[in-house]
C-alpha cells in the first residue's frame, strides 16, 4: 500500500469548512427570532420627527398653522380669555360702589408705635390735648403719623380677640358651646350695626355738615372692646371686683375720649371758630355727641357682665 494513503487512512478526515456569505444591510438572519432596528434608529437619531398624522401640530409649528390644524378650540380659548378680562375689568370698577377698597387701605395704614400710641390714649385720655386730625392737602394723613386718627386695626383685632376672651370666660364656667360662642358674636356685631345706623339717622335729621363717614364711624365705636376685654380679664383673674373696678375705669376713659373726638367732627362749625355758638341746632348736635358717648359704657357693660360670675 502506498505510504501516502496510509497515512490518509490513519488521519481522520477534517470536516470541510464552508465559508458563509457576508450578510447584506437589507437581509436578515434565518436564525435571528428579531430584526435588529438599532442601525435604523442611529441612521435616523438627528433627522427631525415628521409631524403624526393624527391632526395634532408638530411642536415647532407657527401659530397661524396651529390655528388653522384646530380652529375650534383656540377660538374657544380667545372667547374665554376675553370673557375672563371683561368679566375683571367690570368687578374692578363696581367694587368701590360697594366696598370701598381704596379707603380700607388709609385706616389700616398703622404700624407698632401707633398702635401702642393708640392704647394708651384709649385707656388715658385725660392727659391729651391735641386732638386734632392732620391735613396735608385737604386728605388725612395716614393713622400712622397721626395717633388722632380713626382706624380699623384695633378694633378689628379688638372684636376677634373680645370673641375669644367671652370663649375663655365661658369654658372655665362650664357653659361654652359653639352656638353660644357664635351669639355672642352676633350679638356684638348687631349691636355695632344698630350704632352706626342710628347716629347716621340722628345726624341726617339734624343736618349736620361734617365730614364723619360711615367708616369713621366703625372706628370710633369699635374702640370700645379694648376696654371690654381688659374689664373680662381681670374679672377671670380677679373676680366681680377686679372686672367693675377696671370696667368702671374704662367706661369713663372711653366717654371722655368720645366727647374730645366726636365734637370735632360734628361740632365742627363751633369748634373752627374757637367759641361756642348758642342756638337750637348747636344744641341739638351737643345732646347727639353726649348720647353717643353715654351708650359707650352701657354696651360695654351689657356685652360683658354675663361673662363674669
């Protein structure tokens, strides 16, 4: 045998290798189970997004070709947004018919020194002689440069805090409830709305010429529940003698501090010419001053003395 195919037939035979076509871009893989979209998606990573075909406009559009893809809902959009201006333009000029907002911001124009100011004249008038308001251009100045001034701060925070102090007094006597607690308020603020409506009824009937709003007057008798919460406090602390000791004191300050300030303003004509003018409307208008300032001290004490026990 020859030795050449000895040594063939002692030699396993290789398996013949086949060499296997490069695979196109467009063909895919028999055996591959998905198409591979990652070439597809880097081709196409920096081409700009044509726009859906569902009606809705591609991001850079203008606005006259967002307009015209959905002209429906943007004219519904303007109509909106001009109802809505319209709607702020008409609130903004019939406000001031029925709240006066411009004039609210003059009484709480008070800062800290004002207020402690304001205090202390309200629990000692006595030794203020200035009673005066300023002027400067025929318009108040602000309360804070002026402590003769009305404003609405104390007493606003003076009634808030007189409806928590009748709350205190009433839970350590075992009688609080939210419905008394609401009557007392409302009882209050009754109170107050049949004050200003009378002494407004009081100065058309005697015709006063003054320049004493209705503002000003919330102001004035709203300073009367700093003394009602000081005569609440010390009767809790003190009991009945504590409460007519310091109510008693405040009654008399804030009479005092009503006659200096309203006959200003409704004496005005007497007060500007420095002497007192004799006659049947100056009079009247002096009685309309002193009965004023005397319902102070009953409504003080008709408001408080149920709270003390």
């Amino acid at each position: 045998m020859h030795p050449a195919g000895l040594a063939a037939a002692g030699t396993p035979r290789q398996p013949s290798k086949r060499r296997i076509p490069v695979s196109q871009p467009g063909m895919a893989d028999p055996h591959q189970l998905f198409d591979d979209t990652s070439s597809a998606q880097s081709r196409g990573y920096g081409a700009q997004r044509a726009p859906s075909g569902l009606g809705y406009p591609a991001a850079s559009a203008s606005p006259q070709a967002t307009f015209l893809a959905d002209p429906v809902s943007n004219m519904a959009m303007a109509y909106g947004s001009s109802l809505a201006a319209q709607g702020k333009e008409l609130v903004d000029k019939n406000i001031d018919r029925f709240i006066p907002v411009t004039k609210l911001k003059y009484y709480f124009a008070v800062d800290t020194m004002y207020v402690g100011k304001k205090l202390g004249l309200l629990f000692f008038p006595y030794l203020h002689q200035d009673w005066e308001v300023q002027y400067q251009q025929d318009t108040p100045v602000a309360p804070r440069f002026d402590v003769n001034a009305p404003d609405l701060y104390i007493p606003a925070m003076a009634f808030i805090t007189y409806v928590l102090v009748a709350g205190l007094a009433l839970g350590t006597q075992d009688r609080f409830s939210p419905d008394l607690l609401g009557l007392q308020a409302s009882s209050a603020l009754a109170w107050l709305t049949l004050e200003v409506l009378a002494i407004l009824l009081s100065l058309y009937l005697v015709t006063v010429n003054t320049d004493l709003t209705t503002i000003d007057l919330v102001a004035f008798l709203g300073y009367k529940y700093v003394g009602m919460i000081g005569g609440v406090l010390m009767g809790l602390l003190f009991g009945k003698i504590g409460y007519y000791v310091v109510l008693g004191w405040c009654c008399v300050s804030i009479f005092v501090f009503m006659i200096r300030t309203l006959r200003l303003k409704i004496l005005a004509e007497a007060a500007a010419e420095g002497v007192p003018v004799r006659g049947a409307r100056n009079q009247l208008r002096m009685y309309l001053t002193m009965a004023v300032a005397a319902a102070q001290p009953l409504l003080m004490y008709w408001l408080t003395f149920h709270l003390v026990r």
